[in-house]
C-alpha cells in the first residue's frame, strides 16, 4: 500500500464525517464543495472537508480506492458514500440522520 493511501486511510479514521473537495470548508472552490458543506451544516455534527486540488497524487488514489471519479467525496463513520446526489437521495429516504446520529454516538 503506498503512502498516500495510508494518508488516506488516517484521514478517514480521524474525523466521523470527512469531504475530499475542492478548496476547504472556509474557502471552497466548487459549487459541489459548497453545496456539500451546506448539506452537512444542517445537521450540526462536526466535519472536515480536505481540499484535493493541492494534491493530484491524493486525488488520484481517491479515485481508484472509491471508484468514485468526481470530487466531493464523502466518508461518514469510515464508509464512502459518494457526494451529495448519493447523500440527497438518502436524506428523502430519513437515512442520514439516524447514520449520523449512529457515527456520533446519538443513537
């Protein structure tokens, strides 16, 4: 495994809720960064959102560990769950609350 991935999978291991974006949570670059964070905002649990266009090599091994080939990604609770199109469909569904509510220690 090389490093990157090991970075990757700290990462992940470190915060509940984590964002693979463009730009940081105080100066996002992408309307999809922006509109990720906002989801996330609503539910006012703590997240991190890591900003990949400072690092092709990261976001390239994101891209082949997830399948995923778009930014944002998100990881709740150490899973991959896409972006917000993934997120929003859960969300009508009553399913991010309860996994948030689980991720947190809520439930």
């Amino acid at each position: 495994m090389s490093a990157i991935e090991d970075e990757i999978k700290s990462e992940i291991a470190e915060h509940k809720i984590l964002i693979y974006g463009k730009g940081t949570k105080s100066a996002p670059q992408c309307g999809f960064t922006v509109e990720t964070i906002q989801f996330f905002n609503k539910y006012g649990y703590p997240f991190e959102v890591i900003n990949c266009l400072e690092n092709m090599q990261k976001r390239e091994a994101l891209s082949q560990m997830t399948n995923w080939p778009t930014l944002p990604k998100v990881f709740i609770n150490g899973d991959f769950y896409g972006d917000t199109d993934i997120l929003d469909e859960m969300e009508s569904k009553g399913e991010v609350e309860p996994l948030l509510k689980k991720a947190f220690g809520d439930a």
